[in-house]
C-alpha cells in the first residue's frame, strides 16, 4: 500500500501541473493613446471685481489677494498607465500667459490659446504639475499619476 501512495500523489501532481498549463496566460497590458484637454480657469481675477465687490478689497495693496490671482488647471489629476501616450490639448481662454511645467516637459499656454503637445509617460510615480508663472502657484496645480502596468487590470472581450 505504500508503493501505491507516492504514485497517486505523482498523478495528481501531474494532473494539476496540466490544469495550469491550461489556463491562459495573463493579459498583458497594451499601451494606450489618451486624449486629454485641461483647461486654465480663472477662480478670482481682476477682471471679476466688477461682479465680486469684495475682491477689491482683496485685491487692494495689503489685501489678501494683493499681487496675486488665483488661477487653476482643470483637470488638476490625470491618473495613466506607464508607456501610454497622451496627446495633450491645452485651452487657455483668456488673455494672461501661462506655462505648463512638468518635470521633463515645459509648455507655454499663450492667452486665447489651444496648444496642442504629445508626451509619453515613461515611468510610473506621481509628478507634480504647475504653472510657470511664480505668482499663479501655489493654486495652479496639480499631479500626474502613472500606474505601472501590472497595476491594471485589462478590460474584458
């Protein structure tokens, strides 16, 4: 009974090593184009004080707002995978100039503006974006998030 033992456990060793063979493989993923459009939006600019009384107090020498607008980029979080290409439109609807400032990418947004650029996310982390004009940040902001691949799980058929 003992000679019998080692080769049933043999069989169904050999057994269980077939059903892995035959389940498929794990998809891998596949790098996607993404079409991406973030806007400059203006929170609270000169030009509104007009329609907000109390910026002008804000805005007055000493104000809070005092040399300072408060813009935003909207999105302010792209999230991609690593090795996706994005095609970035930039919209700049009004007429101050801004600049897109990524770690290894620098676009300059002209006022009244579309920019179009292409950037490909080679490495997976989290990369801080902001504006290049000094006194639109610490509000024009935000973060691009690159997953690594096997962080994703494949669509289904």
């Amino acid at each position: 009974m003992t000679s019998r033992r080692p080769a049933a456990l043999l069989l169904i060793a050999l057994a269980c090593a077939g059903c892995a063979r035959r389940q498929p493989p794990l998809a891998m993923y596949i790098p996607h184009t993404r079409v991406i459009t973030i806007t400059t939006v203006p929170l609270l600019v000169k030009e509104q004080q007009g329609v907000l009384p109390f910026l002008k107090q804000d805005f007055a020498r000493g104000g809070v707002l005092d040399g300072k607008e408060v813009y935003a980029f909207v999105p302010n979080t792209i999230t991609v995978v690593e090795g996706d290409t994005l095609q970035l439109t930039f919209v700049n609807p009004e007429d101050d100039e801004h600049a897109f400032v990524l770690h290894d990418l620098f676009v300059k947004l002209p006022g009244q503006a579309v920019t179009h650029v292409t950037y490909v996310a080679r490495a997976a982390g989290i990369y801080d974006f902001s504006c290049g004009i000094p006194s639109h940040v610490p509000m024009m902001r935000g973060q691009l998030v690159v997953l690594r691949p096997e962080a994703v799980t494949p669509a289904g058929p």
